[in-house]
C-alpha cells in the first residue's frame, strides 16, 4: 500500500515540476522512493520471499505424485532353461494317501533308479519351455503415490517459522534502504539550497566590490586616490567573479546530483521551493532531543534484522535437532503395469491400491547429526552476541548524534552574532569610508568579513539540517 501510495504521489511531483518548476523537500523523497532501481529490486525479493513462505506452508501437505515409464527388453523372460518333466502322484487305495508311482524291472520287481541313484517315476507330466516363456519386450509401467508426512520432528514447523522471518528481514530492508535514500536526498537538497543561498551571497558581495570599484575610480580621477587602490580593489573583484562563477558550476552539478537521485533526467529544470528563504531553518523543525533508547531498539530496522538473524537461528537449531528424531509418514499408492501378473501373465494393464506408515529412526551416524546440531547452537549465540554489540554501538550512535545536533544549534546562533557584528561593521565602514576616516582596506576588510560570516552562517543552517536528519535517522524516525 506504501509503495502504491509513493508511486502515485512520484507521479504527481513529476507532473508539477514540468508545470511550475519547484518542488519540496517531500515531493524529491517520494520521486527517489519511487525511482530507485535498488527500491524495485527489494520489492520483488520481498515477493520471491513470500512466494518461498507458501513453499514451506504446502509442506503441512500431503504430496501426489506420478511416475510412469516405458522399457524395451531384448530378451524374453523365461522360468526353466529346457521342457520340464514333473512326477505324479497316485492314489494308493490300501494305505488311503498319494503315492508317487515308481517304475520297475519287471522280471525282478526292483524300482529303476537313474544313473545318479534317484527313483524313475512311472509316470510325469510335461511342462514345455513355451508355456513358461513371457514376452517381455515392451513394459510400461506406472504408480501414483500419496505421502502426508505425520510427525517430522519439528522440522517443518521451524521451516515455516524461518521463512516468515525472510519476508519480514526483506521487508526491513527495504525500509532501511528507504532510510539511506531518504538521507541521500536531503544531503543533496540541502547542498543545493545552501550553494543556492552562496550564489547570491557571492553576487551581493560582486555588487559591493563594483560599486567600490567604481567609486576609488571616481576618487583617482579626482586625485584623492592612487592608481594603486583601483588596481587593488580590481584585483579583488576579479578574484569574487572567479569565486562566483564556481559557485554556479557548483550548484549546476548538485542539482544534476539531485536530479538523478530522484530519477529524473540530469537537465531537468529542477527548483526547490526552498531555495530563496531568507531563515533556511524556518523550513524545518528541529527533531526531538529527548529519546528512550528501548524505544529506539524497536524502531530501528537494523536492530530488527538482527533480532530476526537470531530467531533463525534458534528455528535452524530446531531441524537440526530433528535431524536426530524418528519422522513418520502415511503413504498410499496405486501402481500398475503392462504386462502383468496379477492373475496370470497378460498383457494388459492391471494395478493395485497399497497404504503403509513409514518410519525413519536415526540410529548412528558417527555423531554427525549431533555436532551440525551443536554448530547450530554456536550460530544462535553468536546472534545474540551481535544483537548485544548493535545495541552498545546504536547507543553510541544516538547519543554522538544527539550532541552533534545540540552543537549544531549552538554554532547556528553564534554565526548569528557574528553576522550581527560583520553587518554594523560593514555599515560603519562604508559610512567611514564616506567620511574619509577609514581606507579602501578598511572597506575591503569589512566586506571580506560579512562575506566570511554570511557564508559561516549559512554553513551552520545546513549543518543543523543535516544533523537533525541524521539524528532522526538514527532514532528510527525518518522514514
């Protein structure tokens, strides 16, 4: 829904620039959220991990599966090697049983036995070889099997529970890439607003070499002043031209810069609305001072990746510890073939139902199963290991943050007072130099110095900008 709601709203942003020209600071953070190929990119793994989440849930499932074949023999399938020849039994009405009928000599009555010793029966029956000879040459065969897995140890549960902790790490990551492109817009807009404010202050401060230009002219052609402070005072407005036309080539290129991170082309006339503020911080507010960093473990994506890493890990631990459990399975299946000899040999298709239960105990495995089991372990305490670590650094990370945004403030008001005394300084300079109680240096050193304290001051505004930024990006509270 968040992505839609970018989407739309980049496109409206895109419309307006091409009607007015000026956009927000909010208007080229949504541009970029919508543009970045690395936000699309997260999208698309967030799916592939929801797509492996349904994967895992199916194995709560019974599996169907077919399978099915076709075989050419080259030779036929045969029971004997020659005609067999089978004694008979008769019934012997005297003793009431059959009796296997022996042959004898008939001038002595003796049994005829053969050359190795055995009885010659009197009477066989035949068996040729044909009639126990199968054609075998082309055998289809097929089965459809049913396998509901009933007790797996664990494994499945923990299957499950793993991707559901991938879909949400996916998702926090696109948040924490959402987080770093926020900051990379504002660095940029920032840096386009503050070269923005210095080109003008630098054509202010052109204006006030050439007006003094043009007045020492004016007094070397009356003879109150030499040759050499009009040279002086040239150099000096060369040198502020030089300075300006920097400061454009500056602030062309950030706004190519800023252009591009929001997915615009690079010559696109892009206007911020904040660049022609008197008070750059007006267009702000300052981000809270006070936090609870409990509260800033929660809310930081980092932090809850890694609490994700280590319920992984427990999960893992979990199969593998299955590994070392019986697992039972109902299985059904109906197979079928042709020929076959369900009743007699045909060549036909015929096949039957069979169900079971399948079970799998481990037995001895050389310790394997238990030490990938124990390796398992490591890995999860070596998360929590980190998890501990991140929260020391974060707490670092948030209080030197918070400092330098305090600082910040602090430097922002003393350019303040500074720029305060540099304009009457200024003014008393210029009223001076009218007077002819200060010199051309004395004006020169004045304006040198409102220039140092307009551009300090402007430097602090954007320092103040850019640490309250980083301070709510740090806090978890900038996207």
């Amino acid at each position: 829904m968040m992505l839609r709601y970018i989407v739309l709203f980049g496109v409206v942003i895109e419309s307006v620039i091409q009607i007015q020209g000026a956009v927000s600071l909010d208007s080229c953070r949504a541009m970029a959220l919508r543009n970045n190929k690395q936000m699309l990119i997260n999208v698309t793994r967030i799916e592939g991990a929801e797509y492996q989440r349904e994967v895992a849930r199916a194995t709560y499932f019974p599996s169907i599966d077919f399978v099915g074949g076709y075989t050419y023999n080259q030779k036929e399938l045969s029971i004997f090697d020659s005609d067999q020849m089978l004694p008979v039994k008769t019934f012997n009405s005297a003793t009431g049983s059959y009796e296997f009928a022996i042959a004898k000599n008939p001038i002595t009555g003796e049994p005829i036995t053969s050359p190795d010793g055995r009885p010659v029966p009197q009477e066989v029956a035949l068996i040729p070889k044909e009639a126990m000879t199968y054609n075998t040459h082309n055998l289809f065969f097929g089965a459809l099997t049913l396998t509901q897995p009933v007790y797996m140890g664990g494994k499945i549960k923990a299957l499950n529970r793993i991707t559901e902790y991938s879909t949400q790490m996916a998702e926090m990551q696109h948040q924490r890439d959402a987080e770093d492109i926020i900051y990379n817009v504002d660095v940029a807009y920032w840096q386009v607003v503050s070269l923005d404010a210095k080109e003008r202050l630098a054509e202010s401060y052109v204006s006030l070499l050439d007006t003094l230009s043009r007045n020492v002219k004016a007094m070397w052609r009356e003879g109150v002043a030499t040759r050499s402070d009009t040279l002086m005072v040239r150099v000096k407005l060369n040198q502020a031209q030089v300075d300006l036309s920097k400061v454009k080539d500056m602030l062309s290129l950030s706004r190519m810069a800023l252009a591009q991170l929001c997915g615009l082309p690079i010559d696109s006339p892009l206007r911020l609305v904040d660049e022609n503020r008197q008070d750059i911080l007006s267009a702000t507010t300052l981000s809270p001072q006070g936090y609870d960093l409990q509260q800033v473990y929660d809310r930081r994506n980092d932090m809850r990746q890694l609490e994700l890493g280590a319920k992984m890990a427990q999960q893992q631990s979990k199969i593998e510890f299955a590994s070392m459990l019986p697992n039972v399975a109902l299985i059904g299946a109906y197979s079928f073939s042709n020929p076959n000899m369900f009743n007699g040999f045909k060549r036909n298709f015929d096949g039957n139902f069979s169900v079971g239960v399948m079970v799998t105990v481990p037995l001895w495995h050389s310790g394997g199963n238990y030490y990938k089991y124990k390796a398992a372990q490591t890995n999860e305490t070596i998360m929590q290991l980190n998890i501990a670590d991140a929260k020391d650094k974060i707490a670092l990370q948030v209080r030197q943050a918070s400092f330098k945004a305090q600082e910040a403030v602090k430097t922002y008001k003393m350019t303040l007072e500074n720029l305060a005394s540099a304009k009457e300084n200024l003014r008393q300079a210029q009223i001076g130099f009218r007077e002819g109680v200060m010199t051309i240096d004395n004006v020169m050193e004045a304006q040198t110095a409102w220039l140092k304290a307009n551009s300090e001051c402007l430097d602090a505004q954007i320092e103040v900008q850019l640490c309250n930024t980083y301070l709510l990006k740090v806090l978890g509270l900038l996207y």
